[in-house]
C-alpha cells in the first residue's frame, strides 16, 4: 500500500513520527523509518497494523518498507 503526504515529528509520548495524508488520515509510522524529517513530503511504502497499539495515540499504525521523497 502506497500513502502520500507530510511527514511529522511529534513529540508527545516520547516523540514518534507520523504521517498526514494528502486526504487529511494521520498514521503513526513505524517500521523501516530512517531518513524521515518533520515537514518532508513523501510517498511511503508499508502496511496498516490494525493489531498494534501505542501510547502516541495519534492514529493507526503504518508499518513502513520505504519512504521516498517526492
């Protein structure tokens, strides 16, 4: 699955990175998330996580394979 968007910094809980969708979704991002940087716009690679749960409560989990910029 292909998402694009805005990647975020979000410090709330420990600090956690997250993406905005250009269709207004947040996800939590987690996985393969090296080389992510607050306000990069991005197309990332990955899966939703429905199963996995986190403190950042900040939206569902994506777990991330590549992010490109764009």
């Amino acid at each position: 699955m292909k998402l694009k968007g805005t990647i975020r910094r979000n410090d709330m809980a420990g600090g956690h990175w997250t993406l905005e969708t250009d269709k207004g979704e947040t996800y939590q991002l987690v996985g393969k998330i090296d080389g992510c940087k607050d306000g990069l716009q991005a197309e990332v690679d990955g899966k939703v996580d429905k199963d996995q749960m986190g403190i950042g409560m900040t939206g569902p989990h994506f777990d991330v394979s590549a992010i490109k910029a764009v």
